[in-house]
C-alpha cells in the first residue's frame, strides 16, 4: 500500500491532493468475542465488498491488518474525501447479515490530505490514524479530517499508554470496593471491586478512559490478573480483622479466559492468602462464553470446579442463547444499569429487568441488578425477586479504609432497624435481659 501512495503522490499534479483515509471497524472485537473469528472474519469480507462500492474506479482500498481498512483517494480535496467517508457511513448503516443474523455495523474514519497536512507517508498516515482515532471519541459511527490540534491529542494519548504501562508495572493502580446488598433483609451479599487509577501528573483518571485504552494497546489481561490478586489480598486482610465480607466480584477480560492457565493461577492465590474459592467472584460479560472456541468454555469449567464463581456482567445487552445459558457453569446475573435508569418509568425497561429475574429464578442463580439509585427502583426490583442490588442508593465504590466505616454504620443501621421490627428499644432489650 505505501507504493501506492508514493505513486500516487508522485504523480499528483501541482495544487491537486491526494487524500488517505483510515478506517477502523467500531466494536469488531465485540463481534469476535460474541460470535466466534469465523463471523468476523465474514462480516471484514461484506464490509470490504461494501468500500468498494463506494470508492471510485481510480480509488484504492487495503487492509492494513485485523479491523483497520486504508482509502487511498487519488486527486481529491478534502470535501471530495468527506463525501466518499459520508457515503462509507451511510452504506454501512444497513446491517450485515452473519449467517441468520443481521449485524448491525458501523466505522470511525480518519482522513489526512497531501499536500495540505503533510508531504511524506508516514506523516500522512499517523494524521489519518490520529483523526481517526478523534472519530471514536466523537461517538464512532462518523469521519474525521485531520487538523493541527490533533498532533497535540495523539502525543497525549501515547503518553496515557505509557503512563499506564508504568502504573501497571509499579503497581500503582488501586481497587475501590462498592457493596451488593440484599433485597430480602438488608444485608451485605458482596463487593464489587473496580479498578482506580491515579497518576502524579494526569490526575485521577476514569476508568471510562483508561479501560478501553487498556484493551486497545493490549494491557487488559494483566489489568484482570492483578484486580484478582489484589481483591484476595483485601479479603484476606479484612477476614484477619474480622469483618464479614462473604464475597468479591472481580471482572476479566474474555482475553483472560483464553488462558488455559487461569484456573491454576486463581488457585494459587487463594491458596497463598488462605481463602476457601466460594469468596471470590468473577465477572465475564456475554461474549465470553459465546467464544466459537472451546478454550473459554473449559476454562469457565476448570474455574466453577475449583469453587469460584462465575458471574454474567451487563446482562441483557449481547446475543447470548439462553438455551446455552441454562447449560454454563454459571452462579449469577446482572442486570445492566442501563435497564435501570427508567425501570420505574419505561415499561419496555421493566420487562426486561422482569425476564432477567425470571430467567434467573428459572436457572436457579442469584440476580444482581447494578445501578441502582433510588429507593423507588429497589423497592421494584424486590417485588420482582430480585436478590441483590447495589449503586449508589447504598454507597459508591469506596477506598478500602472509607468501605470498612461504611460497613460498620451499615451493620449499625440494620442491628437499629432489626430492633425497630421487634418493637424493642435498647433499654427495654436490657429490661428483658434482666428479667430473664
């Protein structure tokens, strides 16, 4: 492909341009995981065959490797080339049919401009992966063209990788916890631990930002192993100082259930901070087990006989057969929190919740429902059935020091309530111990 461009720049006359449009497939690695390489690589041939029908006879389309595509757009000036990326939005905006599916698809573009922007190859296509990359966080679905301020954005957001990078190697990111409580009594069900990071010199930065930037420059796997041994280290701290913590949800990339070592190492850190396997619980989302695979399946088995748990994050939003579910080694639902926003207002969010509680009462496993922040959606979700809830109705995700006060005042505040329901004060408790 650089031939390509050379030649056409090469031969691009004085005041014409060449444009170079990346293209990068949104959210094709969730196609991978939920429906298996062999659908993906289907659907990067429609998707390909759909480019070329919307470049002209003199255009070029190659593939750069894995989801990215490349438009070399001899003798077109920029608006030419928007209209060409317009054109790409708009006919990816039909859904590709996989098998009996139809996929919905769409792709984030970047487009850099000879002579305008640069002059060689390899500036032109970092400009074009740089707006290309400005596309995805302006919402995906949607093209870039290349302006100066980018260069600055690019250079940030390579200084965030390696930021990360250290952070990971020092150690130096952090697990906050937030409590799942039980809707029948009050009672602690669990934690949740999440990942924070804070950096000496970007600050605080939201784990919106640096998870998928984790995913994307392939630091998710070691981010998932570290959460685990970090929340058995916690446990086993708080477990010496007696608090009653019954479990710890930790989530993991579908990468990490591609290791076929996953279970062995999982055992060897509950065995090196003395923890039975029931305490730790981990989160996969759906596309996890809907690997075409079978490493994930039998890693899933591999973890379930050893006693951990497993849990379906952020159900409800993927393709999972349910006929599959009722078939996986499997111990709870979540709910998504995106259900939970309008459930005591939208019908259509109501059912939904109602299908998952049902499915999880049919399948005989507990069912989260994260999110939640108001005492009308608790009150709902316990009518459903719904067994455990957590969101910021009962508290955020907390530093361990802040989680261990929060845990006492709630045991506080149930001990209070359990008196208030046997109609009993704590003069008139000592009244009846007395007389007894």
């Amino acid at each position: 492909m650089r031939h390509l461009i050379t030649t056409a720049i090469d031969a691009c006359p004085t005041g014409g341009h060449v444009a170079l449009a990346f293209l990068d497939v949104d959210h094709f690695k969730d196609v991978n995981d939920t429906l298996g390489h062999a659908a993906g690589d289907e659907l990067l041939v429609q998707l390909a065959q759909r480019l070329r029908e919307q470049i002209g006879p003199e255009d070029m389309l190659g593939r750069l490797g894995g989801d990215e595509f490349v438009v070399l757009l001899p003798h077109r000036n920029a608006q030419d080339a928007e209209r060409v990326a317009a054109g790409i939005t708009e006919a990816l905006a039909v859904p590709l049919r996989l098998g009996s599916k139809l996929m919905p698809m769409s792709a984030s573009i970047g487009i850099s401009l000879y002579p305008d922007h640069a002059t060689d190859i390899d500036t032109l296509m970092q400009q074009a992966d740089a707006a290309m990359y400005m596309a995805k966080q302006a919402g995906r679905s949607t093209h870039c063209m290349f302006s100066v301020e980018m260069n600055g954005l690019a250079e940030q957001r390579l200084a965030m990788i390696a930021a990360l990078r250290r952070a990971i190697a020092d150690n130096a990111l952090s697990l906050f916890y937030q409590p799942q409580i039980r809707s029948c009594d009050g009672a602690i069900h669990g934690v949740e631990a999440l990942a924070r990071w804070h950096d000496a010199a970007l600050g605080d930065v939201s784990p919106a930002k640096f998870i998928p930037l984790a995913e994307e420059c392939g630091l998710i796997e070691q981010i998932g192993l570290w959460s685990v041994r970090e929340a058995c280290r916690q446990m086993a701290t708080w477990r010496r100082a007696g608090l009653n913590i019954p479990s710890v949800s930790v989530n993991l990339s579908p990468l990490n259930f591609r290791n076929v070592a996953l279970a062995a190492r999982l055992k060897d850190v509950l065995t090196e901070c003395a923890l039975p396997p029931h305490v730790l619980m981990l989160e996969i989302t759906e596309g996890t087990f809907m690997q075409d695979g079978a490493a994930a399946l039998e890693t899933m088995h591999a973890i379930r006989e050893l006693g951990v748990g497993l849990s379906v994050d952020d159900f409800g939003t993927g393709y999972s057969s349910l006929s599959r579910l009722a078939h996986l080694p499997i111990r709870e639902l979540k709910i998504d929190r995106s259900f939970m926003r309008d459930i005591d207002r939208n019908a259509g969010a109501l059912t939904i919740a109602t299908a998952v509680v049902r499915v999880g009462q049919g399948l005989g496993l507990t069912v989260v429902a994260e999110g939640v922040e108001t005492e009308s959606q608790r009150k709902m979700l316990a009518e459903l059935g719904c067994d455990v809830v957590q969101g910021f109705l009962y508290a955020p995700a907390l530093a361990p020091v802040a989680f261990e006060r929060w845990l006492i005042e709630h045991c506080a505040e149930q001990a209070k309530a359990m008196l208030g329901r046997l109609d009993l004060n704590p003069a008139g408790v000592a009244a009846v111990k007395r007389s007894a």
